[in-house]
C-alpha cells in the first residue's frame, strides 16, 4: 500500500463495524486537514480552482469550541441554475479528531434494514456508505490538487 494510505479494509464497499466506522472518520478527519489547513481561520465560502478540475465548493456553516460543520460540493450549470452535487455537509470533531457525513437520510425505499440489526448499531451501513463515499471523494480532490488554505483558496463571501 501507499505511505499514509489506511488498509484495503476501509475501501469496502460493505460495512465493518462501528470500530471500523471510528476510523473511518479519524481518516476522513486528517484528509480535511489536508484539504484546509487553515480551517481554524477560514470563514463563509471558499472555492478551490484547480486547471482541469471542478472548482471545490467549501462553507463554514457553524463553528463551536470542539466542532466545525461544514459543507463540500461541486456547483454545476445547469438550466435551472445551478445543480450542486455532491452535496454534503460534515461535522468535524476537532478534540477526538474525527469527521462524519451529517444531513443525510439512512433510509432508501427498499434498503434492508436487517443489515442495521445485524450489525447491532442502528444507521451503521448507511453512515458507512455515506462516509466512505466521503473518504473516497476527500481523496479523489486531495490527488487533483485542491486546497483551501488562505493563500491558495478564493473567499467567495
């Protein structure tokens, strides 16, 4: 595997557990560190441009002593203005140094949810497709060069 990379264990497309779901949200957590550096000092909306690449989308919506949310996404054109997609907004807890996906709904029509009452947690596959999906796409922008530090980054607001 790559240096700094975790194991293939967190690019399963199935749930874990909820030991595995933790650090799932201790990498998504470092890989927003490395996407803002600044985040201590960024306020509103900043956008990351990138030659070749969507520009990246990223608001301060709340900020406590311990947590910050945020919301990421792509805005795309389209005829009814714009489209943003992904849409997501993560909450990052800065003393247990972990991120999750928040504002997303666990339940799809049809979705089995015996899968939540085997693994004893309730929401435990949804929060792992949801966050996993988010450590993916953190990736994904980190390797296309997006940053949203105070002196790379353009303040929309």
């Amino acid at each position: 595997m790559f240096p700094g990379y975790p194991g293939v264990e967190l690019l399963s497309p199935r749930y874990a557990d909820f030991a595995a779901l933790m650090e799932l949200y201790e990498n998504n957590y470092l890989r927003l560190r490395r996407l803002c550096p600044d985040l201590d000092r960024v306020e509103g909306v900043w956008v990351s441009k990138v030659a070749g690449a969507s520009d990246l989308h990223l608001t301060v919506l709340e900020r406590t002593r311990y947590t910050t949310r945020l919301h990421l996404t792509y805005a795309f054109a389209s005829g009814n203005g714009v489209r943003r997609q992904p849409d997501l907004v993560i909450r990052m807890f800065h003393d247990a140094r972990q991120a999750e996906v928040v504002g997303r709904h666990c339940r799809r029509r049809g979705e089995d949810i015996t899968l939540d009452a085997v693994a004893g947690v309730p929401g435990l596959a949804c929060r792992w497709r949801h966050n996993r999906f988010l450590f993916k796409w953190l990736g994904f922008c980190l390797v296309q060069g997006h940053r949203f530090a105070l002196d790379e980054a353009v303040a929309t607001s």
